[in-house]
C-alpha cells in the first residue's frame, strides 16, 4: 500500500549562511531531496507548498530564528508532524534545553560532524517510518500510534472520526473527507501523505479495514454485512483488499480470534 517507497524522503535546509546550505545539500543530497531557505519566512513559504519529511535548520538567523521557526511548526496544524534539527553554534546547555523547549527533536552543535548529522537524520526517518508501517500493517493498531505531538494526535483523531461516522458511504473520497476536515484538498493531502506515508484514499480503505476488524472481534456479525457496514459493495472486493493489506484472509483472521 504504502507507494511512495522509492521516492526520496524531502529535507528542508534552513541556513542564512550560503556556503553551509551548499555544504549540506552536497553532503545529504544523495540519499535525499533537498530544499533551501535563507531564513526563517523563506522556509515556511516552502513548508506551504511541498512535502517535506524534515527539517535542519540553524538557530542564528535575521526576522525568525531557529527557536521561532521550531515554535511555529510545531504549533501548526498542518506541519506538526515534521522532526526538526537544530543546528547552533551556542555551546550551552540553556540553549540546548531552549532548542528542546521549543519542541526540536534533536540539537547539533557547530561545527558539527556530518556523519553525526547524516545518523541523526536516518535515525528520525526510520523511527518514523517503523510506526507509520507499524500502523498500516497491523489490523489492530490505532491510527494515533503515527502521532509525535499533541497537534498530530488531534488531527489524527479528527480524521479518523471523520472516516468512521461516514464509513458505510462507498462513495467516501479525499473530496468528501477534506470538506469534513473542513481543509483544502490539497493540504489534506500533504498532511495525511507525510504524517503516514499513505495518500487520503489509501488512509480511508485502511480504516475501512480496521473497522471491520473491529466488527471480527465481536464475533457475531456475518463477514458479508461487515463488509457492507464498512463500505464495500461485494465480499470478494472486501477479501481481495483485507489480504493485500493485512497479509491474511478475513475468514482466516476470524479462525485466528476462534
């Protein structure tokens, strides 16, 4: 399901210094995209218009500093989700303790060993990954498991509520879903892509599916009307996605709840 696997994750470069931005775009490129910002506003201009996996950015820098910036997307809706490195040549720990205050997810001091810094980004990545697959893969895991902050675990709430009380409409699509989050398409779209690693149509047959796992556990209601109480039109279609997305059968997931 998930089908973004051979893209590169996005990384957002945030430096006022010239020759560091080309520094780390040479050093990261590789395994990465990347996208610059000079400052501060030039970063939240590009964090409104792409999909970015994570953000490295210095703390001295003219308007919005590093501090700011961190605040700034870890207390919006839409960009919560991203992990944030802060780079700073403050050796203290009152800055460190800032960095983290302000909702960083991790502090690297400069000059920094890039080696260190390229670990530091693989580590977020892959932790984040593990949970997004974690809940695409397990029938049981709860769509908060993808949540690192408070504002993540909000929105994530929000959406599966909005799936769950419209879930028998087969006709249910990322249409219908962004006007019940009431957000732009768009911006649904880049928020439910980043934070699971799965478009709004992959996220609502998932949670079709998790229903109907939900329905299994009470053990009484016959596979077919689940199906159709979770917005499917005929069993095969209900079989076939169940398989392809849970690695098993829904008759066979019921012989496993025996």
């Amino acid at each position: 399901m998930m089908d973004n696997h051979n893209e590169k994750p996005a990384l957002l470069l945030v430096d006022d210094n010239e020759d560091i931005l080309e520094f780390l775009t040479d050093d990261l490129g590789e395994k990465y995209d990347t996208f610059t910002a000079k400052n501060g506003t030039e970063a939240l201009t590009m964090l409104a218009n792409e999909v970015v996996h994570l953000i490295i950015s210095d703390v001295m820098m003219p308007e919005i500093d590093g501090f700011e910036l961190c605040e700034k997307i870890k207390s919006d809706f839409e960009l919560s989700h991203i992990p944030i490195i802060l780079l700073t040549a403050k050796n203290t720990l009152q800055s460190k303790i800032q960095g983290l205050h302000h909702g960083a997810d991790a502090y690297i001091e400069k000059p920094f060993s890039p080696e260190h810094l390229a670990a530091q980004v693989a580590s977020l990545l892959s932790n984040r990954n593990k949970l997004k697959e974690y809940f695409a893969n397990s029938p049981l895991a709860h769509i908060k498991t993808m949540a690192h902050t408070k504002t993540d675990e909000e929105f994530l709430e929000k959406l599966n509520h909005c799936i769950i009380e419209n879930i028998a409409n087969d006709q249910l699509d990322v249409e219908h879903l962004a006007q019940a989050m009431n957000m732009s398409r768009p911006t649904l779209y880049r928020k439910v892509k980043s934070i699971s690693d799965l478009s709004p149509n992959e996220m609502i047959n998932i949670s079709r599916l998790k229903k109907a796992v939900e329905l299994m556990n009470t053990n009484v209601i016959p596979l077919g009307e689940i199906a159709e109480k979770v917005g499917y039109h005929s069993l095969t279609q209900f079989g076939r996605n169940f398989q392809k997305q849970f690695k098993i059968t829904p008759s066979e997931y019921q012989q496993q709840l025996k």
